[in-house]
C-alpha cells in the first residue's frame, strides 16, 4: 500500500481547530462559494482543507495538477494574486487555467512559517466575478495565511521538542541503568577483591608476592575512586548536582587523617605530610569532604613530582575552613588551570589512561555543594589546590 507523502501536511492543517472558521470566513466576507488551503510543491497540488458551496468537487487529499494552477506561479513568485473578473482582467483573460476550473474571480496568498519556508496557498475561487482587489480584502487573506503559517510553525516546534524530551527521557534512563551497574555490578565485585587483598596482605607473604598485592590494592582503590566519580557525575546530571548530609563535625582531623592513612597504605613509596589543625567544628558532610581530599591527594600522586612529598594542610581560622594539598613539580600552563575543573578535562601532557579527567571536577562540585570555593594556584616551586567553606556551612548559612 503506498504512503501518501503528504499525509502528514494534511494532518498538520486537520490539527488547527480554526481551519474550518478561517474557510467560513472566508467565504463569508468575500461571497465566494469555495476557499481552500493548499500544500504546493514544484510538483503537487494538494487540497489540505476545503469549503465547498459551489459543487467544485475537491475535497481534502485531492489533487490538481500544479501545472494548471495559477497557485505553482504564486510559489514561484511569493506574490499575492487577485483577479475580479477574468474576463476584463488584462493579465489573466486568456490565462488556461480560468478556463480549465471554470471561475471569474479569484484570489490567492502563499502560506509561509515565520522562518520564510513556503507551505502551500490559503485560495478562493467562484464563477461569478466578485469585486476582491481591495486593501481589507487582501489583508484579511494576509493575516489568515499568516495565521495558519504560525500554527504549522508552531506544530512543528512542538514536535521538534517532544522528540527532544524523548530523547532526553531516554537518556536518563540510561544513564539510570548505568549508575545501578555501578553502583551493584562493579562496586561489589571491587569490594570483595579489596578484601580478599587486605587479607592476604596480612599473611606471612615474600617480598615479591607483598609488591604484586600492593599493586593490586592501588588498582582497586584507583578503579572505586572512579567508579565513585562517574556516579557522582551521572547522579549530578540527573538530579541537578551533589546533595550533602550536613553535620558539626568536631572530629574531621581524625576522619581526614583516615583518608590520608589509607592513601599512605595505598602508596607506601610516596610521602604524605599531614599539618591539621581544626581549632572549631565544620558543619559540613563529612564522607564529601573525605572524597574530595581523596580526589586532590590521588591527583596530587598522579601528576606532581614522583620523588617529591605531598603535604596535606587543614585549619579553622577566621571563621573558614580551608584545605589546602600541595605538590611540587612543573607548573602547570594557565590555559590548562582553565579547564582542570570541568568534566572530563585533563592537564597538559596527562594521557587517557591516567583517568576520566572526573576527580578535580568532582571535587569541585563538591566544593560548590557546600557553598564554597576550589582554587589553584600552580608556580614552578609548588601546585596547590585548596578548599575553602564557611564553618557554618551551607545549610546554616541558607537559613
């Protein structure tokens, strides 16, 4: 069975509830006993709405050859048409197609969308002369043909953001499949490895059989702290950004110190330096700032000076908490520290292989979350991330 191209056109017009009033009209005001609007391509004709009073014979979906239309000139052209009398009229008295279709009057107005593209023909035809070449006549037609031009703009502008939103729903749906397969599917089985090796590792072992297990810790907690960052990052896009559960926190020494603690297990060829002095408690959420410490120190491990240390500073001064990791080695160019926060960006001379380029960025939002600030400052003699709230926090300080 074939598929009518235009059948979606016809739809379009069937779908503008005041199609049958603009026809009424129409005929009403000019006393003509047909009006119709019609798609016209180079090639076809195609009746999309008709008012039939004089017997014509067209209804919606049927066709004329455009060839015998003065409506193909009007596309031509993108000029109005009004003739009173075919008869006395000095353009159109021998024109064929008057007297193909059999009228004396008639008139016609190419139906454009705001953005200039041509549908078709709102016309009018009658085998009686009627007196149409007049300012109120045309400009009614005008603004009718203007009227059903932005109701087919606005149909398709519709449609354009339904298949939008479609698309955005799916995927989110993605997106929440991919969060569920991480956060059961590959943490879990991470987990079980974390233990099986933290069990070994305190077994009597040779010093070879120690250094493969070490590694083999370094690659899980690299491959969770990734895991981490990519949930926070499809959560963050679904939702909208990092949620906290905020607390006064009078131990955060101790719980960054945790973090610190274990990156030294983690990497016990590299030396961590820890100065915290937290004078007053931080009303933050504390496993977030855990894991933005986690993210600066594993970047600070990743990319600063092999031989050199990374020094961990934290303190409660002046009403802030500030947190500071430093490194040492090159510095890194300024149209990089552009770019080091936003998602998936990396450094200058940092290849694929050493991460998704998530963990600044999650420790920037993370940041933000708790209406604070992640700044960098990187010089040849140090790099130094630092993080700075209020103590209040961000919930006390919305309230």
């Amino acid at each position: 069975m074939a598929i009518n191209p235009f059948a979606e056109d016809l739809a379009a017009v069937a779908r503008i509830d005041i199609v049958p009033m603009i026809l009424d009209v129409v005929c009403r005001a000019t006393g003509m006993g047909f009006s119709a609007i019609a798609r016209v391509t180079e090639d076809r004709w195609i009746a999309c709405a008709v008012r039939d009073e004089i017997n014509f014979g067209l209804k919606p979906g049927g066709e004329l050859d455009v060839r015998t239309t003065i409506c193909n000139e009007i596309r031509q052209s993108g000029q109005f048409v009004v003739i009173d009398h075919v008869s006395r009229d000095n353009i159109f008295h021998d024109h064929p197609t008057p007297k193909l279709y059999g009228f004396e009057s008639y008139i016609s107005v190419p139906i454009s969308t705001p953005d200039g593209r041509f549908f078709g023909t709102l016309c009018a035809i009658d085998p009686r002369p009627v007196q149409l070449n007049r300012p109120e006549t045309v400009g009614m037609f005008k603004l009718l043909a203007d009227l059903i031009g932005f109701h087919l703009d606005t149909q398709d502008r519709i449609a354009a953001c339904e298949a939008a939103l479609a698309t955005a729903q799916r995927a989110t749906d993605l997106r929440e499949q991919v969060i569920a397969v991480l956060g059961h599917d590959l943490r879990n089985p991470l987990a079980s490895v974390d233990a099986g090796v933290r069990t070994l590792l305190r077994t009597p072992l040779d010093a070879n059989s120690t250094a493969v297990l070490g590694l083999m810790r370094k690659s899980v907690v690299r491959m969770a702290g990734l895991v981490d960052n990519v949930l926070d990052f499809a959560r963050g896009q679904i939702g909208g950004g990092i949620r906290l559960d905020c607390t006064l926190n009078t131990e955060l020494a101790a719980i960054l110190g945790d973090v610190i603690s274990e990156l030294r297990a983690v990497w016990p060829d590299r030396v961590i330096i820890d100065d915290l002095a937290l004078d007053h408690p931080v009303r933050c959420d504390s496993g977030r700032i855990q894991q933005l410490l986690s993210n600066l120190v594993a970047n600070a491990l990743a990319h600063g000076d092999p031989n050199g240390p990374v020094r961990v500073e934290a303190r409660t001064d002046g009403g802030n908490f500030e947190l500071s990791v430093v490194n040492h080695g090159a510095a890194i160019p300024a149209d990089s520290t552009k770019r080091l926060f936003e998602a998936f960006a990396r450094g200058a001379g940092r290849s694929s292989g050493e991460g998704l380029g998530l963990g600044l960025y999650i420790a920037s939002e993370i940041a933000r979350a708790h209406a604070g600030a992640l700044d960098l400052v990187s010089t040849e003699e140090e790099t130094r991330f630092t993080f700075r709230m209020a103590l209040t926090g961000p919930l006390e300080a919305v309230d």
